[in-house]
C-alpha cells in the first residue's frame, strides 16, 4: 500500500498551472540575451564595431576632433551608437527572422503572450546595453576619459535612446520581410554611423544637412549624452524632447501595422 504524499509539505503531488508571469519574462528576456551574446554576427555588431571605432576614434587629430583630449568627444557618441546596435539594428534583424519563421507567432501563443513577448525583448536589449555600457566606459576610461556631467542624466537619456530605436526597429521587424529588413537596417546603420550626428556632431556637418540630421533621433541621443558627459549640463531638454517625439510616433505605428506571421 502506498503513502499519500498529495497534503505532505514538499510532496509529489502535481501542481499543474503556469509559472508566474514574472518568471516567465525573466525566462524569456534571458533567452534574448543568450541568443545575443552567443551569435557572433550580434556581437560583431553590438560590442566589436564600438569597441574598434572606439579605440580607432580616440586617436583622431585634435583640430578634427574638435576637443583636446578626442576621447572626451568620441566616447558618449560610442555609447549612442551602441544603443543604435542594439536596440534598433540587432533587435530589427533577430525579430524579421523570428516572424519568419513563425517564431512570433508560437510564442506569442504561450502564457507569455504578445505584450509580454514585447516586453522580454526590451528586457533583453536592456541588459545586453548594460554589459556594453561598462565595457565600452572601462575601455573609454583607459583611454584618459574623463567625462564631467552627471552619470544619471546620461542613464535616463540612454533609456530614451532605447525606448526610441526599439520602437523603430520593431517597426522596420513588423512590416518588412526579413531579407528586406536586413538590408535597410544594416545600411540605416552605416548611414547613421556616418552622418547620423552620432559620432560626428550635427553642428560639424553643412548647414542645410545638419538641421535635419538635428532632428533625428540618432543626432539627439548623440548631442545629448555629449551635452551631459561632455559640457557638464544637468539635462538637455532639447535632445529629450527629440527621443520622446520619436519614441512615442514609432510606438503608436507599430502598434498599428506590426504583423506577427
């Protein structure tokens, strides 16, 4: 005759019911940053590309710099676009190829659920900025930077960066096909990269080129975390405003036109 161990504490009764739903998010956005860090691709794009432009970036000539040390300069707009990497380029390309191949769609059939899907993969792009955050800080630190304005201004700017190319990068994942969304995401990369006021600030560009590269959201994360970690203001107000507008538009079209198959 066996024991009834279903009222026993620590029994073997079945518990049958779904993990909370926190749990289930701290899963799924660990699975998105271990898809990340283990494609080498992603980490190209998200830790190697900045680190060089970085390293290479720092040794420009003074009068091209346009700051003695260059360092000082070309460190918070590494740190824009290692947030541009992440948040819009990476997250564009890894989620065209999940809707796909029907990967959206399956999980957003689990207890998981769409919104919760949505918010694991920001959870995920969070942590991954993290990590490339202190590496690209330590590296820039070695280099002489020494930046003067305050570290929680930037933070909160950085937030607003991402809220901004996640929004954009679902929005190129959600409409386009996956081969298409690689192409114009990597070349929107390139193009910000170039003359997206992100490393290059706005104001070094030509006169009718830099006010509309003002407006982009690229210029704005870039100016604004130079404007913190560069000139010492307590919160440029301009730039914030600038992400916001582009957060919140992104936001409401891709609620709209985001397809999930």
């Amino acid at each position: 005759m066996s024991a009834d161990l279903s009222g026993a504490p620590g029994g073997l009764a079945p518990a049958p019911g779904a993990a909370p739903r926190s749990r289930i998010l701290l899963a799924q956005a660990r699975a998105e940053v271990l898809s990340t860090l283990r494609n080498g691709e992603q980490l190209l794009l998200t830790l190697v590309i900045p680190l060089v432009l970085l390293v290479g970036l720092s040794h420009l000539p003074v009068d091209v710099a346009g700051h003695d040390p260059p360092i000082d300069v070309v460190a918070p707009g590494i740190l824009a676009l290692a947030v541009i990497s992440t948040a819009f380029t990476g997250q564009a390309i890894a989620t065209g190829f999940e809707r796909r191949y029907g990967v959206l769609k399956l999980l957003g059939s689990t207890p998981l659920g769409r919104s919760g899907l949505l918010v694991a993969k920001t959870l995920g792009v969070v942590v991954v900025e993290i990590v490339q955050v202190l590496l690209i800080t330590g590296v820039a630190y070695a280099l002489g930077w020494q930046p003067v304005g305050s570290w929680p201004a930037a933070i909160a700017l950085l937030l607003l960066g991402t809220a901004a190319f996640t929004s954009l990068g679902l929005l190129l994942a959600g409409t386009l096909r996956a081969e298409a969304t690689l192409a114009v995401a990597n070349g929107i990369y390139l193009l910000l990269l170039a003359v997206g006021g992100v490393v290059i600030p706005a104001s070094r560009l030509p006169g009718a080129l830099a006010s509309v590269v003002s407006l982009l959201p690229s210029a704005a994360l870039g100016q604004g975390l130079r404007d913190v970690l560069l000139d010492g203001q307590a919160f440029p107000v301009g730039p914030a405003v600038v992400l916001l507008v582009w957060a919140a538009v992104a936001g409401v079209l891709t609620s709209r036109t985001f397809r999930w198959s």
